[in-house]
C-alpha cells in the first residue's frame, strides 16, 4: 500500500466488503422489483428521451452543448465554462490532490472528460504544469487549447474516449475524474461501460498512482460506486471521503496484479457488469437530474 498524507476526512474502505455487499442489495433489488418490470423501465426511459433529442447518454449531445451551449431537453443549471459538475478544484479537491501527490507538481495528471470548465486551468495555474486534459468532444478540446493557449503554455490537450485511452499502458502518476464516471452511468449499457473505462484507467494509471473520483455516488457511495471500484479485474486500495456536500472523493491506489489474475477477473466483471446492465437504471437518471438542478 503507497503511504500519502490523507486528509483527515478520508476513511479506508474494504473493495471485498463493497462487491459481497453489492451483490446482495442486487438480490434484494431483484425480488423487490423484478427483472422484467425493471427491463421495460429502462426501456421506456430511453424511448422517452430519444423522443426529446440528444440527451446526457449520446456522444453528439456533448458536442452539440459545447459548441452551441444548447442543453436540449435537460436544462441543468451547470456552467459549463464555471466550476463544471459537482464542486470547484479550491477546497477538499484541491487539498486531496495535494496530498496524493506530497505537494510534488513534477508528476504526470490526466484530467479525464474535461470539457470546457475551469479544472484544468485551476490545477495548472496550482502549479501541476505537467498535465494532459482530455475529451471525447473535439470541439471542447479545441476551445480549451486556444483560450488556455497564453496561460497555459505547457498544457497537453487530446481528443480521447476514456473507454479506449490513446495513452501508453503505466504512464501516468494521477487521474482526475470530476463526474465522467456519472456521465457513463447513464449510457446504454452503463456498468459495461464503467468496466471497461475503470479497466483502461487502471491500465494507464503507474503502479502505486492515483485514480481521484469525484461522485455524487447516489447519496451512498459504498452501494453505488465501491461495488464498481471494487469488481475483480481491479487492484485498487480504496478510501473515501464522507459526504462533502453531495458529492465524495474516492482515493484509489493501484496496487501490483499479476496478468494472469487480472484477465480472469476481468472475465467476471464483465459478466457482472452485463447482469447488472439488466436492472434499472432510473435512479442514476434521477440523481444526475437533481446534480445539475
């Protein structure tokens, strides 16, 4: 386990206690609910959306909201170009990086899904000069490179899906995700798509780096978003934040794997992530609503 100052606020988390208990809220959800009852919602849900246009699931809805700032049917209330998605870089965000890092700017961060509001500049202009910003939205990585090009000589900025990184496997020291795993969350397929981002963060990600979620974890992270850092092809020492004010901050160390045990694991997450793709998925819609309220 790499050793790091925490701020006192972080508590350690134990990844088999968030995978046994996730499988049984997942029972509990099944005989509740019912697998075709919680089927047809899903599918009605999406039916309704598409019905209204681009929504929050679709590549081209991103593109279209950063380039036009239209938001669609989904009129949140988030400043794309302000503070962005659940909380500034000043305060528990900002000291939790200092503190992964030791106060060491020299190290390699990957801001992921960084769209076009203020994270990247704040953590530069915090002296983390050695840092790479992307996007899955052209457009968004095209405005930023040329508003940032003056105060931000250094940056690196890259048009990239965080579910086939373009980056070279151990390569970087600190990932930042301020709410790209919740945008995933409300894919078609949503767990699918989480396993495979967290297995491509994991794979890009130095042993004994740093993957720094932040989520609104549904108001409780340890069903909603442990059993997700914790599926069998990871190697991740875990530690959370309590709630910050409704979002956390998950601290996630990659710890040494052997190849072979990580494809097995892999395996089972990816069945894992197709059963769980089966269930509704209309809580995560709500509560990604009520962030951008």
């Amino acid at each position: 386990e790499k050793n790091w100052p925490r701020p006192a606020a972080l508590a350690c988390l134990s990844p088999a206690m968030g995978w046994a208990r996730h499988r049984v809220v997942r029972g509990l959800l099944a005989v509740l609910l019912g697998p075709a009852f919680v089927r047809l919602g899903r599918m009605a849900r999406f039916s309704g959306e598409k019905e209204r246009g681009l929504t929050y699931q679709d590549e081209e809805y991103w593109e279209q909201r950063y380039k036009t700032g239209d938001k669609g049917a989904r009129q949140d209330k988030i400043d794309d170009r302000g503070q962005g998605w659940l909380c500034p870089y000043e305060g528990p965000l900002q000291e939790t990086l200092h503190a992964v890092t030791a106060n060491d700017r020299s190290k390699l961060i990957l801001n992921i899904g960084c769209g076009l509001d203020r994270l990247s500049p704040d953590i530069y202009a915090d002296g983390y000069t050695n840092l790479l910003s992307t996007d899955i939205s052209p457009h968004a990585v095209e405005e930023m490179q040329r508003v940032t090009k003056e105060e931000m000589p250094s940056a690196r900025w890259m048009v990239d899906d965080i579910m086939q990184m373009g980056l070279d496997s151990e390569s970087v020291d600190v990932i930042v995700d301020k709410g790209t795993l919740d945008a995933l969350l409300i894919q078609q397929g949503p767990f699918s798509c989480a396993a495979k981002a967290l297995y491509e963060i994991q794979r890009v990600l130095k042993v004994g780096g740093i993957y720094l979620l932040v989520t609104h974890g549904r108001g409780d992270p340890e069903t909603w978003r442990l059993p997700l850092l914790s599926m069998p092809h990871l190697s991740f020492n875990l530690a959370k934040t309590p709630d910050m004010g409704g979002y956390y901050i998950f601290v996630c160390t990659k710890l040494p794997q052997e190849e072979a045990k990580a494809q097995a694991g892999w395996e089972e997450a990816q069945r894992w992530a197709r059963q769980r793709d089966e269930e509704d998925q209309e809580v995560e819609f709500a509560a990604i609503d009520e962030v951008g309220q």
